[in-house]
C-alpha cells in the first residue's frame, strides 16, 4: 500500500514493482499545461515526467500516470505541499487502475 507515503517513496516502490512512468506532457508543452501550477514545477525539474497534472489551489492534489508491461495504467494522486528545504512532501492520496480508451 502505497497511501500515505510521500510521493518520492512510493514512487521508488512502484518503480520496483516494475510500473514504468508514462510521459503524457512533451517538454515543449510545459508552459501550457495543467504541470505548471502548484507543486508542478518541483516534480517535473525532478525528472517525474509521470506527472499529467497538478492543481495550484486547496489541497494542491498533482495527478501522475505509470503502466505495466501488460499495458494496464496505474493513477496516483498526491495532497500537500512540496517544501523539500522545510522538510515537507506531498504524500499519496489514492490510486486505482484505469481504463484507457482506444
């Protein structure tokens, strides 16, 4: 279980498991994506270009996106705030397998 981890740490566990990040943002579209908002910036400069989206208000929930060899797609959502100098991370909301359409 995953939930309640920091981000960083689960991230290294799925990594393990063998789920692979899945880039859905090209690097030329940052500036106009849903990445730029919140804790967007702080995981994307740390290569987790599994990150689909990150919201700048609330609970600051950022939305990140892994497959399988098998193709299925695991959604992780992380709450808080990313302030590595205070020692604080975001950590794992919930996650769950989703469909993806053709």
């Amino acid at each position: 279980m995953i939930t309640q981890l920091t981000y960083h740490d689960a991230r290294g566990l799925l990594l393990k498991a063998g789920w692979q990040p899945v880039q859905t943002i090209h690097y030329n579209d940052i500036e106009n994506s849903d990445i730029s908002y919140g804790n967007g910036a702080l995981f994307w400069n740390k290569g987790y270009t599994e990150l689909e989206s990150c919201a700048g208000t609330g609970l600051a929930p950022c939305l990140f996106d892994f497959a399988d060899i098998y193709g299925n797609h695991l959604k992780v959502v992380t709450l808080g705030e990313e302030s590595p100098k205070n020692n604080i991370y975001a950590s794992v909301d919930r996650y769950w397998l989703a469909c993806e359409e053709l």
